[in-house]
C-alpha cells in the first residue's frame, strides 16, 4: 500500500499532475495490509485531509490524494471508505464509526 502510494505521488511529481489515470481502480487489494503503525497511518491521513482542496462537486477518484487517502483507509479499515469532496462529511462518517481513530485523525 505504501509503496503504491509513493509510486502514484512520483508520477505526478515526474509528470506535473495531479491525478493518476486508472489510479483508484488499480489501488492493490486489501489482503495485503497489516504491520503498519496504526498512529502513523491516521497521522498521516489528517496530513493528506489538510492537503485536500474539498472540491465536493468536482471531486475527482483519481487525485493522487484521493487515491494516497483510500491506500490509508485500507490499511486502517479493511476497504476504501466513500469520499465525496468534503473533508468535514468524510470526518463525520468516520467518527459515527470509529470514533477513536476521527480524534486521532483531527
């Protein structure tokens, strides 16, 4: 997971993106998580969440934050969580089902 989040941030780096064609699609399965910190991970996602711009509307599933984010979510929650392009809708789903983790997160 976190090798294909720092591939997909190299490409756009390299390539002066911000998105990754078939990104999210291409995000690898979630059998492949665990021996992650758990505080590193949520860390990292308030990290992502401020980088965010909160497009709603015009949210896109290939930004290369959407994608970084949903790698996260994987390791953390088993699956991709939905995102609509709103940081505060995203933080409250999260804290009506982990609350412990939304406070880390925030």
């Amino acid at each position: 997971m976190i090798g294909y989040s720092k591939d997909c941030a190299a490409q756009c780096r390299i390539k002066g993106q911000t998105f990754i064609q078939d990104g999210f699609e291409n995000i690898p399965p979630s059998d492949i998580r665990g021996g992650y910190d758990e505080y590193d991970v949520l860390h990292a996602t308030a990290h992502l969440l401020h980088q965010c711009r909160s497009c709603k509307q015009d949210h896109f599933e290939n930004c290369v934050i959407n994608i970084i984010r949903s790698c996260f979510e994987v390791i953390e929650y088993g699956d991709e969580q939905e995102y609509e392009g709103d940081v505060l809708s995203y933080m409250m789903k999260i804290r009506e089902r982990w609350p412990e983790k939304a406070a880390i997160i925030a």
